[in-house]
C-alpha cells in the first residue's frame, strides 16, 4: 500500500491517516509512506502500528524541518526507500527528473547519515524488494539492475508479470 500525505502539516494528516486505517488494515500491512517528511514521534507511531512500514524520501529531505533530518538521521536503515519523484523532482543540475538519478538520491542521504551513498542505495533496494517483491508471490516479481555511469550508481527497476 502507498499512502502520499505530503503537505505542510504532513505530521498531522499522517496522524489522521494513521487513525483512519487503524483497524480497517491489517498491521502486517506492507506500507510505503510517499514522500515522508514527518518527525520521529510520526515514524514512531507508524512503526509500532504498522511494523511493515517504509519511509521514501526524496530530494526535499534538503529543504525541510529539522525535525524530519533528525527522524531521518533516527531512522532504521531497514525502513528507507528512496524516491526520485521523478519527473517533478529534478537532481541538481538536471533538466528533468529520472529514475536514473537514485545514486543521486543516495548521495543526498548519505550527507545526513553516516553510511556511504552506495550503502544507502544498496539498503533501499534491498527494502524495495522486500516491501514490493515479496518471495511468497508471483504477481510481483521485479528485476533490478544497477551499474556505474560517470560515478553515479544508476538503478533500473521493472515490474516482470
């Protein structure tokens, strides 16, 4: 399930959302919070109601609270994904935003955490796989490629049937 809430006040409509699917989704539930920018108590809750959760961040993580950089800098490697947005999120420097600009991503990430961009980048696909490619099932089952360009990892992901 991916639920998108970002908005000024994402802390109080995740809170709201949170509230809202209480009960109405099993907590064993696969989320992938879309463009999370929300503070450390919001992934706290999150996390103890819905121990599946990930948090995608994109280029914004730049720009936003302090309070989401801590809960970024708090949070476990394991819940990370990143997003590109692409096309309405351009990398520094690009005409467009692509998929091809994860290393990108990763790099952004790694200026707030202590890991390396290519450890970043090897830690979302390994989420990636585990929240959207579950080995019990054959709906999804996602190839993902990646090689070095000009010193950025490039990362391909494609939905096989």
């Amino acid at each position: 399930m991916v639920l998108h809430a970002r908005v000024r006040e994402q802390e109080d409509n995740l809170w709201q959302l949170l509230y809202m699917l209480k009960g109405r989704v099993q907590p064993s539930q696969r989320i992938h919070l879309h463009c999370f920018m929300g503070d450390r108590e919001t992934v706290d809750l999150w996390v103890m109601e819905f121990p599946n959760v990930c948090f995608g961040y994109t280029s914004l993580i730049a720009s936003c609270s302090e309070a989401a950089k801590e809960a970024l800098l708090a949070l476990d490697l394991s819940r990370l994904l990143l997003e590109t947005y692409a096309p309405f999120f351009k990398a520094k420097g690009a005409k467009l935003g692509s998929p091809l600009h994860l290393g990108t991503m990763a790099n952004a990430m790694a200026r707030y955490r202590s890991e390396s961009w290519q450890e970043i980048l090897q830690l979302a696909c390994s989420n990636g796989k585990r929240l959207y490619a579950p080995p019990h099932s054959r709906a999804w089952r996602c190839l993902f490629s990646s090689w070095v360009r000009g010193g950025e990892r490039i990362m391909v992901v494609q939905r096989l049937s």
